[in-house]
C-alpha cells in the first residue's frame, strides 16, 4: 500500500501510527507474507482479547442490572465474526487487505478475512500507542451498537427475557403449554402458549417445540408492552 492510502486509512481509523510498519503488518494476510510469522495472525489473536475486554467493559456499564447470561449473549452477538465484517466493511479494511494472488476473489475476504483484519487492526494500534487508545477506537466503533444493544433484540432468547421480567416484577414463574402439533413425524409444527398466574397469552406455532415457545414468550413480551411490535425471531 502506498503512502497516500496508508494516510487515508489512518484518517478514517482516526488514529495516526507512530510505526507504520505494525499498521501495514496487521493488514497482511498469510497469503502474502514471506511466512505466517511475518502476517497478521498473532495480531488478530491478540486483537480478538483487547475486542473482547473493551465490549464486556463496555456492556458491563451499560447494562447495570443484566447478568452475566444476559452479558454474555450479547458480548457474543457484537463480537461475532459477522458484526467484526460488517465494521471492517464499514472502514473499507476488506478493501486494503493484502491477500496473495489465490485469494483475491475469495468471498471469505468480505467474511472471515475482514473480521480478523479489523481485529489485527485494533492490535495494531496497541501496539503502537496503548490500551487507551486501542480502548478509543473500539468504543468509537462499537458504542452505537453497545448503546443500542438489548437483550430482547440481541440474544434474540424472549424465553429468557420473559422469565427474569416475571420473577423479579411478578414474583411468579413461567409455564409452557404444549397445545397442538400437526404434520408428519419428520417435519411437525407445534402449537405452544405462555401460561403466567393462570392465566394463558396468545399461543404461537413454530417449527419445533423451542422455536414455538420462543415465539410464544414474543407474544406475551409484545402484549405487555416489553418488545417493539415489529421485532422478529431470528436465528433460534
């Protein structure tokens, strides 16, 4: 990469190098490096922990009354390899990425290859200036979505969120009903409903018994006026 676009890059990182060598190293990939010693790999490795470190700090003060299972789901959405492409995407990282000839058009650079890029990024920049620094430039670019993150919306698990809502505010449990199921044994769906106090919400039909019940805690969630109308399940 040449002068001008390893300048660009540092604008748009928002962080000037005092080595540019440990910048142009973590956007090696082994394809092109003399040996894997000499690319990003260890510098992903280490990026990934100062990632991880930085959000679970992050959502740790943002979520004062989440536990740790609610934490963790939402650490694990944020720093999931598809979040971590989506942001090198964002930064053009895919872009600048030196890949050997092989790899060029490898649909894995827009996936895999720019999420650990991201993370050799960050280490880079530890490397270069410090944990503050490397702590400013992930909260520059992960706080919108530690700002926005939600258990309901993230961990996408309503059975969980439906449950901690009622022990702590009703002082009750949640029961799970099994209504109906129709279709053949290899491709079945069920009908489940939410059961609180005696009290039976709007039942739901899924694919198998967690994804009914999943979609049945969505009901009662939306009826009290705990989830947005228009939230969705996904990925179950």
């Amino acid at each position: 990469m040449d002068v001008q676009n390893l300048q660009q890059l540092q604008d748009t990182l928002r962080y000037k190098f005092s080595d540019i060598t440990i910048l142009e190293k973590s956007l090696t990939h082994a394809s092109d490096a003399e040996s894997r010693l000499e690319s990003n790999e260890r510098m992903e490795f280490l990026g990934d922990a100062i990632l991880a470190v930085v959000v679970c700090e992050g959502l740790f003060d943002r979520f004062e009354s989440y536990l740790e299972g609610d934490l963790t789901k939402i650490k694990s959405k944020l720093v999931s390899r598809k979040t971590c492409a989506e942001i090198a995407a964002e930064l053009g990282l895919n872009e600048v990425l030196r890949v050997g000839p092989g790899m060029a058009k490898s649909s894995s650079i827009n996936g895999s290859l720019a999420a650990g890029v991201l993370e050799a990024v960050i280490a880079a920049i530890y490397l270069d200036g410090g944990f503050d620094r490397a702590r400013e430039f992930v909260m520059r670019v992960f706080g919108p979505l530690i700002e926005n993150a939600d258990a309901r919306k993230h961990q996408e698990n309503f059975k969980s969120v439906l449950q901690q809502y009622v022990q702590q505010q009703l002082n009750t449990t949640v029961a799970y009903e099994l209504l109906d199921e129709k279709g053949p044994d290899h491709n079945k769906c069920f009908e489940c409903a939410v059961v609180i106090n005696e009290h039976r919400y709007p039942s739901a039909w899924g694919t198998n018994k967690k994804e009914a019940q999943q979609q049945a805690a969505y009901n009662v969630l939306t009826e009290l006026d705990l989830l947005e109308a228009d939230e969705q399940i996904n990925d179950q």
